[in-house]
C-alpha cells in the first residue's frame, strides 16, 4: 500500500488477512508515514476515520474485508527530524513468519506513556516495505534479551497462544541481593496492577490478583549475591522482578521494587542498570511446528560486573582463606562458581 501520510485525498482501504486482528490505532500509525501519532488519535477522536461506514474508537480491532475510510493526515513539518529514528538490531533469527531480536536495554518496546517511540517502532521505519510488524510478547525497558516481533498475522496469533497456553520456555538471568540457597523453588503469588498517587504502573502480590508462577533455579552463589535462572510459566506484568523481591531477594538495579540504597552503591560500582536479562526461548515454530531454540549472551555491561563481583569476591577471600573457592559455590553446592 502507498504511504497515506503523502496522500492528500481520502483514502479508502479494505482490510486483508494480514491485517486482520490488530488495532485500528495501530494500523494507522503503521501506514501513515510521516504523520504524527498525536494527529492519528486525533482524527480517531473526532470521527473522521470510518470502518464500514461506522465511527470507531482506537481500540477497535480490524476484521478482514473491513473497509477503512482514512481521510487526509498532516504530515510532519518539512524539515523536521524524523519522528521515529531507524535503527539496525541484533537478529538472533528470522524467516518470513516471525523475527527474534537481542533487544538492549533501556529501550521499550513501544511507544505510549511519556516514551515517544519504541523498538517496534524503530524496526518498522528501517523496514518501510514491511507489510506487518507487531510485537509478539513485551520485555520491560531495563530488561534485555530476546524479544519476538512477527512478520505475519498468523504467526502473530500462533505465538500469542503459545504464551498464553505455555507453549514456550523462557529464561532469564536475574542477579539478586542475597544468598539464594535453594537448588530450585517454584514461586506461585498472585499479582495485581496499581497506580501509584503520580500515575506509575506497578504491582503487587495480591491473593485476589491473576495467578503467577515462576520456577527459580540457582546458577551460582556469592556470599552476597545470587545469579539465578528464572523460568515464567505466566507472563505477567514485572512478574520476575515483584516474585523475587516478595521472596526477599530483590534484583539488583531494579529501580521499582529493589534496595534502593544498594543500587545508588552499585552505580558507583559499575552496575548501570537493572540485572534482567530473557537470556534464552524455546518454542514451537508457529506455522511449521519445527522445534525452534534461541539464545542471547548476557551483555557487556552484566557479564562485566559478574567479572566484577568474582574479582571482589576473589580478593575478599584470599584475606580469609587460603583456599577462595570454598566460599563461592555453584547450584550443587561444590566449590567455584559456574561461568554464566
């Protein structure tokens, strides 16, 4: 389809199956080159877009053979920077169902609430001639590792039921604060969302909130941090980071639910941010059903203040011990840390 945003007429569009099943907001900010996303929900407010003749609000969700009626849009001012910037990313897989990127941190995965513009956004302006780029699944903005973006409707809709239906086995990394003794522990608490007084999103263990399961493995142990591995067998909301902090061992870095004191110490230290890292996924393909498996090494900047923690720890001990590697143990509870 040509890009509307340089149309200067109304355009009217029928829907086809891959369109099918998103959200008109979405769809008209993916087409509409150029046009700011305010000037989308603006004529989505105030009528001008139709389906089928009918008004819709920005949550409808398109139908195939729908006709969409997309009057003029505004483009951005002439000369202005681009609103959304293109940018490479690291592709751990792709074929022309879906895409698996190493997502870094401190980006999020789209737009919406005080952040401009995301890494579905960025991935669709370096591929103008997509035809349909959705997130499958979110990851945090301080959480790295694999994210999957799909590339057709019905891969979109395959992996939405594998996650919902627990079709896939995802891990992460996450370093906490504290000496996590068990080999493996299942945590089943409840979550629910809230709203702080300024408008932030947050959530909390709630015996009344969704069920939420997290099976915790121990990777290696210092005496003052853990390394541990985090399957999700739910996809809530922070569930890793709010599973750990209930249990007593909050993510180091983690701005929203850590030790706040020990994270202004681990900035100094070289901690820039929230250790989570989605370090491997193992799914089913969603159109073939071929066993897919996809991995992404810590980054630089965690696997070096892991680098970090064993040459302090190492130090540490030397003074105590003759022998270092009795105090720094793995998941068997044997001498010497395991690499991670």
């Amino acid at each position: 389809m040509k890009e509307l945003g340089k149309a200067p007429k109304v355009v009217r569009h029928v829907v086809d199956i891959e369109e099918a099943g998103q959200r008109i907001d979405n769809f008209l900010i993916r087409i509409c080159k150029g046009v700011p996303k305010s000037h989308v929900y603006r004529v989505l407010r105030s009528g001008e877009v139709r389906v089928n003749s009918k008004r819709v609000d920005q949550t409808y969700r398109l139908a195939e053979s729908d006709e969409v009626r997309i009057p003029p849009m505004r483009l951005a001012e002439p000369g202005a920077p681009a609103p959304v910037p293109s940018r490479d990313f690291d592709i751990l897989y792709e074929d022309d169902a879906f895409l698996a990127l190493n997502k870094p941190a401190g980006m999020a995965v789209h737009g919406g609430s005080g952040v401009s513009f995301g890494v579905i956004e960025s991935l669709r302006r370096a591929r103008p001639d997509a035809r349909l780029l959705e997130l499958a699944h979110r990851l945090d903005r301080e959480t790295s590792g694999i994210l999957l973006i799909a590339k057709k409707r019905s891969a979109l809709t395959a992996l939405h039921d594998a996650f919902r239906d627990g079709g896939m086995e995802k891990h992460y990394f996450a370093l906490v604060s504290g000496r996590w003794m068990n080999p493996q522990q299942h945590i089943k608490l409840a979550l629910t969302k809230y709203l702080t007084e300024s408008g932030e999103r947050r959530v909390s263990v709630d015996s009344e909130g969704k069920a939420a399961h997290s099976i915790v493995r121990l990777e290696v142990r210092w005496p003052g941090y853990s390394m541990l591995d985090v399957r999700i067998k739910t996809g809530r909301t922070h569930q890793i980071r709010v599973h750990l902090s209930a249990s007593g061992f909050p993510i180091v870095g983690d701005e929203k639910y850590g030790d706040f004191a020990l994270n202004k110490a681990l900035r100094k230290e070289g901690l820039p941010r929230m250790f989570l890292h989605a370090h491997s996924l193992a799914l089913k393909h969603p159109l073939t059903g071929e066993p897919v498996e996809l991995a992404a090494p810590l980054p630089a900047d965690l696997a070096g203040f892991v680098r970090r923690i064993d040459q302090q720890q190492t130090r540490e001990l030397e003074r105590k011990d003759p022998d270092p590697t009795l105090q720094t143990d793995n998941a068997d509870g044997h001498p010497h840390a395991r690499t991670v």
